[in-house]
C-alpha cells in the first residue's frame, strides 16, 4: 500500500446466535445515501493519518461513529482492501454485543444542497443494525464485503 493512499480502519462487531453469525453494519448518513439500501452501508470506520497505529485509530473511529466504546474483547485482524476510491481500509473483527438504541452518531458538515452556501450537519451513520453475515453481503460497499468472507473463513478455522 502506497503511503499517499488515503487510509482508514475500522472494527467489524460481531455475535454468535442460535448458531448464526450477526455482524453490526451502519448505514451512510447524508442526502446522498438517504434512499439506498443496497451498497449504502459501512462497517464503522473512519481516516487516520501517518501519526496513528491503524488498530488505535478503528477503536477511536468506533467510538466517534457510535458513541459507544468497542465492547471488550480480542481484535482479530481481517486484513486491508482497497475501494474503489483508492481508499485501503483495514478492519480488526471483534466479538461483542451492543444495543443499537443507544448509538449516538458523530456527524459531519456538509454544504447541502450543493452550490447553496448553506452548510447542514448530517450523522456519519444515520442507523446500525444487526444482520446475518448474509443479510449483509447485499447491504455492504462491494468492497468491503470481503471482510465477511475473511471473518466466517477465521471463525471456521
């Protein structure tokens, strides 16, 4: 990975169930994602720059997006990707349960509508919710789908 990539990190939270898998996804605030469902949704995560360890940076990126410190357990590395965008995410699962009901969402700014002037507050992730591993797949970024097939091939092993 080349150091001008911009980068991000992020925890994929996830339980065991009646002998499922439920991971915890958020979907994308902003006008942009308001009315999607397929691909519009993220495992928490955000930027850090060359003066953060990528694994401190997912803790903190969690907690800002949510609210919510990561619940206690051992991070376990699914490795990076690059999107689309030619952003590397790198994700650490974590197993752990938390209630949705009580994410607060961190928010950005944004000039909304575009060419207004006028700046809005948006959430960075409007709702999380549990799904299956399966229930996922469909809802994720494309590319961060991958992180699901890495995590039930670790929990398989």
């Amino acid at each position: 990975m080349t150091g001008s990539a911009r980068r991000s990190a992020g925890i994929l939270l996830y339980r065991r169930r009646s002998g499922a898998v439920d991971v915890l996804i958020g979907h994308m605030g902003g006008p942009f994602w308001v009315r999607r469902d397929a691909g519009a949704w993220t495992i928490p995560k955000g930027e850090y720059g060359d003066d953060e360890e990528p694994e401190a940076a997912a803790y903190r990126e969690f907690a800002e997006e949510l609210g919510i410190a990561v619940p206690d357990g051992v991070p376990m590395p699914l490795g990076d990707v690059r999107q689309s965008a030619g952003k590397v995410v790198t994700v650490w699962a974590v197993e752990g349960d938390l209630d949705p009901a009580r994410v607060t969402a961190g928010t950005f700014e944004l000039e909304w509508p575009r060419g207004s002037g006028r700046t809005q507050e948006f959430p960075e992730l409007d709702r999380v919710e549990w799904c299956t591993v399966d229930a996922a797949r469909g809802r994720l970024v494309a590319a961060q789908r991958v992180f699901l097939d890495r995590l039930v091939g670790e929990l398989a092993g």
